[in-house]
C-alpha cells in the first residue's frame, strides 16, 4: 500500500507541475511528450486523476478519528 501512495503522490506532483505550466505559460507538457489527446496522454491523465482519488480516500484515513 505503501508503494501504491508513493506513486499516487508522484503522479500528483507531475500533474501539478504540468496544471501549473498551462497556467503560467499555457505550455502543456504531457500533450507535448506523449501528443495531443493521444491515447498514451489520456493514460497520463488518467492515472493523474486516479491518483488525486488515492489521495483523497488516504486523507479521509488519516483524518479519521477512531472511537
């Protein structure tokens, strides 16, 4: 489980990185590496957004008070 939020939170950092760089710039890096909505960018994406649910459920758990 360990490993599994390790790489959600990586994934994290790259998606926040590439948000911040359409912000900025409006320069989007995953679309420039892997093409424009191709099917190895929509993978990213995905992944990106499966990892911030990750997130999301690991934040419930650690906020979680036990009775």
């Amino acid at each position: 489980m360990r490993t599994l939020k390790i790489i959600a939170f990586s994934l994290m950092v790259i998606g926040a990185i590439n948000w911040g760089l359409i912000g900025v710039f409006g320069f989007d890096l995953v679309a420039a590496i892997f093409g424009e909505m191709s099917v190895l960018s929509r993978i990213v994406y995905t992944l990106v957004g499966a990892s911030g649910l990750i997130a999301i459920f690991s934040m419930y758990g650690m906020f979680r008070e036990d009775i």
